[in-house]
C-alpha cells in the first residue's frame, strides 16, 4: 500500500473517531453509573486498534479484560504496545463464534468494517459507501484483504480460563454477534452483568439473522435493554443489555 493511501485511510480512520467519540462517553457515562469502585473483568470481542481497551482503562480500575482481534495485522500493532496499555490486558489474535472452526475474515479498506460475512453488493449502502470510498481512493476495492482466522467458542474460553464473573461483554463484529452470543451456554450467561454490542440495520453484511433473534435470545436468558444509541450516519445502533438476575 502507497503512502499517500495510508495517509488517506488513516485521515479517514480519525474522522470516524471523532464522529464517534460522543456515543463513547455516553456509552462510558451509562457504566460509569453502574460500576463505581469495582476492578473490573471484560471481554472485548473486536478489540480493533484498541478503541474500546483504551476507555476502559481510562476510565475504571481494571481486573483483566480479555480482548480478541481476529485481524492479524492489528493484533500485531496491539501486542506490540500491550505492555504500554496495561498489565491486565490480555490480547488474542482469534475470532469468537458458536463453534470451533476456521472462517475467512474480510478485511475492509476501513478496518473497523472487516467481517468473517459475505456482502450484498447490490445493495444501496454498498454502493454508496463503494462510491464514497473512489472518491478518496480511486481504483480501491472495499474489500482489501482476506486472511485465515482461527474462531473459537466463548464458553469454552471462558471455561479454559476459569472466569467466574463478568462484568461487560463487549461485542463489535460486524454482523457475527448472534454467532457468537449462540456460543455460551445458560450457565456462562449468568456470569455476565452486561452486553454491550453493535447491531447494523442496512443489509451490506448477510447477516443471516435479524436483531429480534439476538433480542430473544438474550430475552431468555433473563437479560433486559437497559440503552440504545444510533450511530451517527450510519444505520447502526449500539445496545446495552442487563441480566436482571445479578441485581
């Protein structure tokens, strides 16, 4: 990749943080509200570049949190710095899903958008974001990269390391949330006191689920929206859900 592409890309990158920075302090006021002096243990599935690990332990005393980054590329800029972020982060470069198995990963031209899910091309957000893209990088492809990902399952995971208690399960997938929330059983469910994911509504991701299906299963196993907040200029919102069994 040219410099001038890096460049852009990364200009691109900073932009969309600054247009999500308002949603992240609500979404770390709202726990903030729930979590006064607790240390606290974290799964963050889609750690990215670190956005997430970065507020947490910014803003709370941390326990552990277990971060899994399925792209190879940034898991490797993340474990270099790891012992700059903090010694209680703990970083994976494996995917989360129902199963054990191996799936491609698509890594978008905007990482934060890379998906183990086919695309829809003929669909209107595609092609806008596809025209988007031209007109800052002429000639590029949305997709730019797929790589072989490792997927495990989250009870298995949470089992291997004897996690007991789990204070925020955090999810940014890009369409594999319901896959991965498939993936604990009833009892793990109960260790957990929130979820925190990312749902997108445009049909650019086959999805192969709706939200109504991730509503109800959380439904049963006793956990309740607490939060919803939209995504700026994009059809996309992110839920906070609360076991109603651990208060």
């Amino acid at each position: 990749m040219s410099m001038i592409k890096k460049l852009i890309l990364e200009i691109i990158t900073y932009l969309i943080s600054i247009i999500d920075y308002s949603n992240k302090s609500k979404i770390i006021s709202f726990f903030k509200k729930k979590f006064n002096f607790n240390e606290l243990i974290v799964i963050d599935i889609g750690a990215h570049k670190g956005e997430t690990i970065d507020l947490f332990i910014k803003n709370f005393k941390i326990n552990k949190i277990y971060a899994f980054e399925p792209n190879k590329r940034l898991f490797n800029k993340l474990e270099y710095k790891k012992n700059k972020i903090n010694k209680n982060v703990a970083i994976y470069n494996l995917g989360v899903g129902e199963k054990n198995e191996i799936k491609i990963l698509n890594i978008m031209i905007d990482t934060a958008s890379s998906t183990f899910n086919e695309l829809n091309t003929n669909t209107d957000y595609f092609k806008k974001k596809q025209k988007i893209l031209s007109f800052f990088l002429p000639n590029s492809d949305l997709i730019n990269e797929r790589q072989k990902i490792k997927i495990v399952n989250l009870s298995n995971f949470i089992s291997d390391n004897n996690i007991v208690r789990l204070d925020i399960l955090k999810i940014d997938t890009e369409g594999f949330e319901f896959n991965i929330l498939k993936g604990l059983n009833k009892d793990d469910f109960k260790k957990i006191r929130y979820i925190y994911f990312e749902h997108h509504y445009d049909l650019m991701i086959k999805k192969k689920y709706k939200f109504s299906d991730i509503n109800n299963l959380l439904k049963i196993n006793n956990f309740k929206i607490k939060y919803k907040l939209k995504m700026k200029f994009r059809k996309s919102f992110e839920y906070i859900y609360e076991n109603s069994t651990t208060n």
